[in-house]
C-alpha cells in the first residue's frame, strides 16, 4: 500500500525543528522510519506533514555523562549495538539492543525512536524503565527532563508535547547482575512477553499498555495482558513468571 498524503519538512536544525513542531498540527518525526512507515504505508497513521529529520548534523552522538551513556535522536541502533562505551557502561542496552528485529532494521533504526514511539512489545522503553533513566525533549519553550517513570502513558503513547522533539536517551550504568530474556514466535518478531533485570529491580514489557515495574517474587500480580492471535493472556502470564524466574536465577 502507499501512505496517505502528507506534506514533507526536511530541517537541517534542531531549533528549526522545534520550530515547525511548534507552528504544525498533527505533525510526525522522522528519524529511522522503521516503525513509522510501516504504520504509514498501511494507513494505521496520517499525519498531516512529517518532519524528517535526518538532516541535522550532530545529532547522532553516544556518549558518557553522569556516571551513564546518553544516546542522541540518530543514532542507530546498529551505532549503539556496535558501541565500546555501551558495552562497558551500560551492557544491559547492549544486549536490549541485539534483541531488535534484525540487524538490517538496526541499521536505520534509532534507539529515541523506538522510545518515542512506545510499543508496549518493545525492549528499550522497559530497559530505560528498569534502569530509572531519562530522555531529554526540546521545544520553543525550552529543554524539560522526562523521568522514565513519567514518560510512558499508553500503547504508542508518551508524555512527549506535540510540540517537542526527543533529542536524547540517557541510560544509567547497569547495575550487577542484569538481565534481558524475551520469548516470541520467530526470532527478530516483537516479544509475547519480556522481562528486564537490573540489579534487584524488575521491568516487564509485552504484557501490558506500557512497560511496568513488577515484583520479582510475584511478577504477574494485577497484570491483566491482552488476548490476540499470538497467545492468551495466561500464556503470557506464564511466559512473565518462566522469563522472571530465568532473569533471577542468571
């Protein structure tokens, strides 16, 4: 299928960016488009204009602040999952990261993007959740912190303003022991059911609107997964349990 009409904004900077955001309604981003136009070509989204920001020169950086790695709005996952600082900073996003799709999609892909876009199937969101991290948004207004904790609000949905670009993720260093384990159909298919460890802290995505914080002793207590064609919810409740049991004993 093609996707609808939309009218196309290529900035070359953040501020110009912000800009359009701020003097555009119902506006989408462009960075890796890996979720984007699929969601586009089959009409799932239309946006009125998008803004592709692949343009902006030094917007892609990986590198170390506060004891942690901040991750900027292109750069791919493939720069993330081939990172050294990564791997000695934070290994927990580098092993998230290798449990993306395929590494093909990883390529064009961006870290922020799978943030912002927030499927509740996704590995990112719940590791910046299971590590206490942030993201930083930028507007007309200014630069604001988003807490993990504050950020996911739904399926697909964050606390991000329309207004407001996503310019970096920033992951703390990973605790000891951490560990990411996930189960699906197919490798490289989005996750029936996934846990995060991180230390003694545990985050569980694909089994509810967003990524949540769960208790390592009773993981699947008050959760109440959705039923579709890939598994019942009490298969994914007890995917939660195996996959947490798995995390603790690792």
């Amino acid at each position: 299928m093609k996707p609808p009409r939309f009218e196309y904004h290529a900035p070359s900077t953040v501020d110009e960016t912000c800009a359009l955001l701020a003097s555009l309604e119902d506006a989408k981003v462009l960075a890796g488009g890996q979720s984007l136009m699929p969601l586009l070509n089959f009409r799932l989204a239309r946006p009125a204009h998008l803004v592709d920001i692949n343009r902006i020169g030094g917007l892609d950086r990986i590198y170390e602040r506060d004891r942690g790695v901040a991750v900027q709005a292109l750069a791919r996952q493939a720069a993330v999952e081939d990172s050294e600082l990564v791997a000695s900073v934070c290994p927990l996003l580098s092993a998230a990261v290798r449990l993306v799709a395929h590494r093909v999609i990883r390529n064009r892909g961006t870290v922020c993007g799978s943030i912002a876009h927030a499927d509740p199937a996704s590995e990112l969101p719940a590791v910046l959740l299971a590590l206490g991290g942030h993201v930083v948004a930028r507007s007309k207004r200014g630069e604001r912190k988003i807490e993990a904790g504050g950020l996911f609000a739904g399926v697909f949905e964050t606390s991000i303003a329309p207004d407001e670009l996503l310019v970096e993720a920033w992951f703390p260093k990973s605790p000891k022991p951490f560990a990411i384990f996930e189960e699906s159909r197919r490798h490289g298919d989005f996750a029936l059911a996934g846990v995060v460890r991180a230390g003694d802290t545990l985050a569980l995505f694909g089994v509810a609107p967003t990524p949540v914080l769960a208790d390592a002793k009773d993981p699947s207590r008050g959760l109440q997964p959705s039923s579709d064609l890939e598994a019942t919810p009490e298969f994914r409740l007890h995917l939660v349990r195996a996959l947490t049991l798995k995390a603790f004993a690792a």
